[in-house]
C-alpha cells in the first residue's frame, strides 16, 4: 500500500467511532483495577497538587478585586478589574485543561461568541455580560477551600497508606516502630513482626482508591457545572460543531466529485477519444485506398475495426468505474468477486448483509474496495488479500486486508485520500493501518439507515 498514512483516522474529521479516553465517571471500581487505571494516578496527583494553584488563584482575586474595586471612585479600577477579569478568564480555560488531563473530564469552553469590533472597550463589555465569566471567578474563589479538604485528606490517607506498606523496610532501616491509632497500639521490632501492619496498608489502600475516585468524580462534577455551558450552550455547541463538520464534509465531497470528472475527462481524452481518432484516420485511409490498392485498404479497415474494439473496451472500463452496471442489477456481494477476480493476488471476499443498504453506501464501499485492490496490485507485494464487508449496529463496515509490506505514507491526492473524502460525503470514515512490514488493513465505517 502506498497511499495513506497509518491512521488517517475519521474521514468526515467529527463523526468518529473511536473510543474516548476513560474517566473517572465511567472508569473501573474494583480496587485492583483502580489501582491499574491510570486516571486514579493522574487523579491522585492533581488532588495533591491542586491545593497550591488553588491558594494562588484565592490570594489573586482576593487581592485584585480588592484592589479595583477601591480604585474605581478614581476610574483605575476599571482597567485592573478589565485586567483581572481577562485573567481569571484565563484560569479557568488552565482549569478545564487540568480537569481534562486529570480526571479524563471534558469541559468545553462555555464562552460566547467574542464581537468583530476591534474596539477593546466592546470587547471587555461583551465579557463582562458573559455570565460564564462570573461563573469561572465563582470557582476559582471557591477552588481555595475545596483544594484544601482534597489535599488534606490526599496526605493523610496516602501517607497513612504509604507508611503502612512500607513499614517492613522502615523497621529494617530504623530498628523497630509503634504505630499508635489511638485505639490500637502495634509494635513492630523487625520485617517480620511488620507484616501484619502490610497488609493492613493494603486494605487502607484500597480505601485511599475508593476516597482519591470519589473526590476526583466530585471535582470533576463541580468543574463541569461551573466551568461547562449549561444545557441550551451545550446544544447550541453540537450543533455549531455538527454544521461545521458536515460543511467540511460537503466539501470534501465536491473536491471527490471535481477530480472523478478531471479523471474521467483525462481518461476519455487520452484512452478512447485517441483510439477512436486514429479509427477515423484508418477508415480515412482505407476509403482513399479503396480502387486502387484494395488489399491496402483491407488492412486499414482491419487495423480501424481492432481500434474500434480496444475503444469499446476501454469505454467499458470507464463506465465500470463510473458506476458498475453489476453493482445496480445484483449488489456488493457479485460487484466485490468481480473484483476479486480480476486482482493478480488471490482474495477472500466475505459480505455478510441482511439487506442490501443505499445505493451511495454500496458505491463507496465498492469503490474502497477497488482502490485497496488496485494499490494492493501496485505497491504491497502481498500474496494474498481478503475483503470483509459486515454490519455493525448502524454501520456497515468495509475491511480490506493483505499480507504486503506496509509502511504506508501519506500522499496528498492519493487514491484512498480521495476515498476518504467520498466516505465523508456520507458521514463516514476511513482508517489505515499499515505498520512497517505489513499487514495493511483497511477500514470504513460508513453510516447506514437500514
């Protein structure tokens, strides 16, 4: 394969199957398994760090709102305030990114629009009516003592975690230890005697899991109803990122369909159109020929009808890959063995479809396939191939796979490049995998209403 990288990833650049990053409201509760999640750790270190950026922010706008607020009898405030209100403003996007690569939670910006006018005034003005920006202040002064508690109980139950597990190696290097809860007094002389407070440290583990999942889900909670838009933002966000990604995928679209018709109109141009010219020269020929030489002329008309056979075929050709007339009359199943018939390498088709789909989802995949088979013909050197063709909830999903070399890179204006643009017209994707060495595999997930 030779066309595309090796993760191409969604075509239509919005619609996309892959699976999103686990967080901390749908991760794993088994404490085994908490313990081998990596948003616990990334949780836990955010929840013991946390506390400095929210003292920081406290100290900030205690402060700065302080200050402007005295100052605007006098009219200075008014640019401090402007300037910490751009500042907390800043924060709180810090924030949502923090809370994001922390907890796995995805916060977006609940902002509105910022106005054209270069006028700075305007600007200031349209943030100050924003009432996400009084929201952002009122979580950032809140953040103080909510990263306190968080830190406070981060250190007692890591600390309290972290001396019980390592207690054999403490009383090794220090000769004996009491632990004194109060309750309950132990004394451990050496490694062995320290075991029992080991294992007592893993139950207190599990607990610290249970308490660092807890206080992330709570944070993570708290940051998406303050610093996230409400639910009419939400919507109007979807739908803002939906009308843009389908208008990128309707132009994607016409840029497919514009180079079809330049390859259609060079193949035309340079294959049959040539082929018919020089029939017509022949006939020419051969009818100048006709009394005197008539052997002469045979030969011509000879040489005129194979051009015209070659001609023929070649508009066939064409036709066949505007749109295959076995396509329409029997459907993918008998399309894809055509294909498959005529690739040099042996290839396995498979088309397991209770219904045939749309005829704009049996095209593209029929032209997905063709294209893989053709570069897997040019580029792979594979041996042999397979095609896959299923359905998947509401998708109908196109594998092709070979054992060819791989390493696939990506071409600006490629064969697959210009697939993944038909895909996208439809909403669909498409994926390469083509790791150095082989196999190649790949893959569309086209969207489907059966």
């Amino acid at each position: 394969m030779g066309e595309l990288s090796r993760d191409i990833g969604a075509a239509g650049g919005g619609a996309t199957r892959a699976g999103r990053a686990v967080s901390v409201m749908d991760g794993p509760w088994h404490p085994a398994a908490m313990a081998r999640s990596a948003v616990t750790w990334t949780s836990a270190l955010y929840l013991a760090v946390s506390f400095a950026f929210g003292l920081t922010w406290f100290v900030v706008l205690v402060v700065g709102l302080a200050v402007s607020l005295g100052t605007l009898i006098i009219w200075v405030g008014f640019p401090l305030l402007a300037l910490l209100m751009v500042a907390w403003r800043f924060g709180a996007r810090l924030e949502r990114r923090l809370v994001r690569a922390a907890f796995g939670v995805a916060v977006p910006d609940p902002y509105r629009p910022r106005p054209e006018s270069p006028n700075p005034f305007a600007r200031v003005k349209a943030m100050a009516a924003d009432p996400a920006t009084w929201k952002d202040l009122v979580y950032l002064g809140l953040l103080f003592p909510l990263t306190l508690v968080e830190f406070v109980a981060s250190v007692a139950l890591w600390g309290l975690t972290g001396t019980l597990l390592f207690m054999p190696l403490i009383v090794l290097a220090g000769g004996g230890m009491e632990i004194n809860l109060g309750w309950v007094t132990y004394w451990s002389g050496n490694p062995v005697e320290a075991l029992p407070v080991l294992l007592a440290g893993l139950v207190v583990l599990a607990g610290a899991l249970y308490v660092t999942r807890g206080m992330a889900i709570a944070h993570g909670a708290w940051a998406r109803l303050m610093l996230g838009p409400n639910a009419s933002q939400a919507e109007n966000l979807e739908l803002r990122e939906r009308t843009a990604h389908l208008r990128a995928s309707r132009a994607r679209g016409v840029d497919a369909a514009e180079f079809e018709r330049r390859r259609i109109e060079r193949d035309l141009h340079d294959g049959a159109q040539q082929r018919l010219l020089a029939v017509a020269m022949d006939i020419g020929r051969a009818r100048a020929k006709l009394d005197e030489d008539p052997e002469g002329a045979r030969a011509l008309i000879e040489q005129a009808h194979a051009g015209t056979k070659e001609a023929i075929t070649e508009l066939r050709d064409l036709a066949r890959g505007i749109y295959p007339a076995i396509l329409t009359d029997r459907g993918l199943d008998p399309a894809l063995s055509g294909l498959a018939g005529r690739a040099p390498v042996p290839v396995e088709v498979d088309v397991d479809l209770p219904e045939r789909p749309p005829a704009a989802v049996e095209s593209i995949a029929y032209f997905i396939v063709a294209e893989a088979l053709a570069n897997i013909a040019k580029y792979a050197r594979a041996t042999r191939a397979s095609v896959r063709v299923a359905r998947e909830d509401r998708w109908v999903v196109v594998e092709v796979t070979d054992n060819g070399v791989g390493g696939a890179v990506a071409r600006a204006g490629g064969g697959l490049s210009g697939l993944a643009d038909r895909a996208a017209t439809i909403d669909g994707m498409l994926i390469v995998d083509s790791p150095p060495g082989g196999p190649t595999i790949v893959r569309a997930d086209l969207p489907c209403t059966w």
